[in-house]
C-alpha cells in the first residue's frame, strides 16, 4: 500500500486506509468481499498475490460492488509489482472501468479480454491486455490461483 501511495488521486494520497477483506480473514468468497465493501463513494483498492508469488491489483475510484454495468471512473489502474511497480492507467479507449456479479468481476476490458477477472470462488483469475488500460498480463500466466487478497478501503 505504501508504494501504491503516490500513484493515488492528490485528493487520497494524505488519507488512512484500512483492511476491508482478507481472504486469510473472511475467507474466498466474493459475495462476502462485496458484503466487506466500504461507503459507496469510497476508493477501494484491490491486492493479490497469486500462488507464484506474482502481486499485483487494482484502483478503483468507487467501492467494489456487484452491479448491473461497468462503474468507475478514469482514474481507475491496474497494477503490477514484477519486478518493480508497473501502473497501467486509462487508455480513454473506453469506460469498462469495474463490473461484477456473484460469479465474476471484471477491471478493464474490450473486445472479449479483460484486464484482471477473478470467479466467485476467489481462488482462479485471470489477466490479459485490455483496451481499457492497455496493461500487459498482471501475471506471469494468463490465468492464475489466488493465495492472498485483500481489499481496501478509505478508513
């Protein structure tokens, strides 16, 4: 979180965040990441490690909630740590910021690719170049494990 500091909007980068979820905590389930969600007009920012070690995430400007379309705005990034942070900001290509239901959610995306997903289970997820941040693969593969998340929030 302390690296991803000076990537935020100038508006957050003085604010407090706290853990919000924790797959170590509250357990895989995206429905209960959801449930975890701070206000709805609060940042939400999203870690994971994958089970080669891989971390990486994303920012959204609004609370990670399930929904009926895409949300968010173009401050909305993916991110990276391999080996160092790579941040991957809007192209303006187009707004498929944020999108979720019970079984998938979905950061970025165009033509049938999405730059992050994870299922509703939160242990399989996925990455490939998108339109929407023109991010390379967060991951070393196309799809992954999940060993860790969090999710947070604004305190």
């Amino acid at each position: 979180v302390p690296q991803l500091g000076p990537q935020l909007p100038p508006r957050l980068t003085e604010q407090p965040w706290h853990l919000l979820y924790s797959t170590g905590r509250d357990g895989f389930s995206l429905r209960t990441l959801y449930r975890s969600g701070a206000r709805p007009d609060s940042p939400a920012l999203l870690l994971i490690r994958d089970t080669e070690g891989q971390a990486f995430g994303a920012f959204s400007t609004s609370a990670i909630r399930c929904s009926r379309g895409f949300y968010g705005t173009g401050e909305t990034f993916l991110f990276s740590f391999c080996p160092e942070l790579k941040v991957f900001r809007w192209t303006g290509r187009n707004d498929f910021f944020v999108n979720g239901d019970v079984n998938l959610l979905m950061v970025g995306g165009g033509s049938g690719r999405f730059g992050l997903w994870l299922d509703g289970d939160l242990h399989h997820g996925g990455s490939q170049p998108c339109e929407t941040f023109d991010n390379e693969t967060l991951s070393h593969r196309e799809e992954f494990c999940i060993q860790d998340l969090e999710l947070w929030g604004l305190a």
